[in-house]
C-alpha cells in the first residue's frame, strides 16, 4: 500500500472521528436555550390584557394592549396611546406625539415569564424595527420594568431577578 492511499485512509477515519464527535456534518455546538419569552407566550400573555408595572425607579405605570394594535399607556399624570407590534420575540411599543407635550418614546422589548403572572422586560432597540440587541449575556444592563396582568393576583417579588 502506498504511502497516498495509507494517508488517505487516516485522514478518512479522522474526519468520520472528528463528524461522530461533533455530532455530524452541519451541526454546531447547542447552545444555550433562550430565555426570552416568544412571540406567541407573550401575545397570550398580554395581547388583550391590561398590564400594571413599575420601572427600576418605582415609577408605577398601566398599559392596555388591545387585540387590534393600539395601545393605552398611563403613568401618574402622564397619559399616551399609540401601537404595538412583534419582530418575532421581540415586543414593541410605540407612542403617537401628543399636541402641546413632550412625546413617549416608547421601544422594543424582550421579556421573560419570571413567575405565573410577573413579567420582566428588557430593552431590545429605540427604533421601530432590527436590529435588536437582545442577546442575553448583559441583560441585567437592559432590565427596564416589572410588569403583570391586572386580571388576576400579581405573582411578583419585590425585587427584579438580575
């Protein structure tokens, strides 16, 4: 047998080694599971639903979220509406300007089911379409509110999970 085909033969059995170790041609490495919640767990969750929150710094706020797109938005004296829409996982909300006052700016955001009925959402984009940052290493520096269903009890903690 010639020294070709000898070479050959180990660089065949180490490739068929290196695919059965790797779990075969065009796999990658698993990743870790997402921890966003998706598209369809957060439209059951809040699409048609009234949801009370509050941000980091206790600011409480209420938001409507009807089955057709619009939005009620109300903090304290501060009251907006506008529309709502899902890039896949990523939920948005936008404010229409109201006459005579500074506008809500309203954004993008990811969200993760953090007890039967407590929400955490975390900033994914200012702008209305991708791209997003939601990648989850760094999240705890996204974390924007608190958030939960006002048709049945709260199931939240007094404080955010990260």
């Amino acid at each position: 047998m010639s020294a070709k085909v000898r070479f050959a033969g180990v660089l065949a059995c180490a490739s068929a080694a290196l695919l059965a170790t790797s779990g075969g041609a065009g796999s990658s490495t698993p990743s870790a599971p997402s921890p966003w919640m998706s598209e369809a767990a957060m439209r059951q969750a809040f699409i048609g639903k009234t949801l009370d929150g509050h941000y980091a710094d206790g600011t409480a706020w209420t938001e409507v979220y009807f089955g057709d797109g619009r939005l009620d938005y109300r903090e304290g004296r501060r009251r907006a509406v506008g529309r709502w829409h899902f890039h896949g996982h990523v939920f948005c909300t936008f404010y229409e300007p109201p006459p005579l006052r500074p506008p809500l700016n309203g954004g993008c955001w990811t969200a993760i089911a953090v007890g039967a009925n407590c929400y955490e959402f975390y900033l994914a984009g200012l702008r209305p379409d991708p791209p997003f940052d939601d990648a989850a290493p760094g999240m705890e520096l996204r974390w924007n509110a608190r958030a939960w269903r006002t048709d049945e009890p709260a199931t939240c903690n007094a404080k955010p999970s990260v």
